[in-house]
C-alpha cells in the first residue's frame, strides 16, 4: 500500500487495522481500506462448531443417542451466515458509500446508494445559515 500514497484520497488519514483480512484501495475515493474479516470461515469458526457440536451431543446423547450429530450441518449453516453477513456489512465504503457488490448487480443501484450516502451526510438545513436566509426571503416575498 505504499506505492499508493501519492493518489489523491477523500481521507488521508484513516485508521490503521492491525491483522486486515484483506487492503485494498476504494475505486471511487481512493481512500486506503481494509477488511477486519474474510468471507470464509478460519479454523477457529470450525474449532467453535465442532465445540459447540460436543456439547450439544454431550447434553441430548441420553434422549436422542447419536442421531444428535447432524447437529454440526446446523452450526456449520449458522456459522456459515453470520460470517458472510459481517463481511457483507464491511464492503460499502465508510468514507464515500461506494458499494462494490451493487456496481456489480446494477450501476444506477450503486450510483443511487452513493446518491443517498451524501445526501445523508448533508447538513440539515436548519443548521445551514444560507438555506435560513434564503427561506426568509421567500417568506417576505409571499406576504
């Protein structure tokens, strides 16, 4: 990522994560990203499953024997969501809303989105002494 700090970026200070799954550079802002989590599930995750499966097999092993280890395609589902939800929720831009996964689908979605993101970020126009004033005038003009 050090070839890339002369472009010009929405941010030029942004925080740095330590172990990111994934650097790269937002297409729109040009702002330095990373993800914090993959899209795949580690050894940990399955770790977690086959834990979480002994335990299971271990509480119900009396009233249902071993017809509880399917259990484990339940967790390994589960798992499976959660992860791919969080990375999901990591891909829009924090910085210029550029979604990648929407410019792939359709691009006036993803234009649209980015739309919205400004137009969220805007000011409301009660804090903005130039939309008062110009309210104002219209008021008078009306009377």
């Amino acid at each position: 990522m050090d070839s890339f700090q002369n472009l010009n970026a929405l941010e030029s200070r942004v925080y740095k994560l330590r172990d990111p799954a994934m650097e790269f550079i937002c297409p729109l802002c040009r702002t330095e990203r990373a993800f914090t989590v993959s899209h795949k599930l580690s050894k940990l995750h399955f770790l977690q499953m086959i834990f979480l499966t002994s335990l299971v097999v271990w509480i119900f092993y009396p009233y249902a024997g071993i017809k509880t280890l399917p259990v484990f395609f339940g967790f390994w589902a589960i798992f499976e969501i959660v992860v791919r939800v969080r990375f999901k929720n990591e891909i829009p831009c924090p910085h210029c809303g550029f979604d990648a996964t929407w410019y792939q689908k359709d691009v006036k979605v993803a234009r649209q989105k980015v739309r919205e993101f400004w137009e969220s970020k805007k000011p409301a126009p009660e804090n903005n002494a130039e939309l008062s004033e110009i309210e104002v005038e219209e008021s008078n003009s009306q009377e």
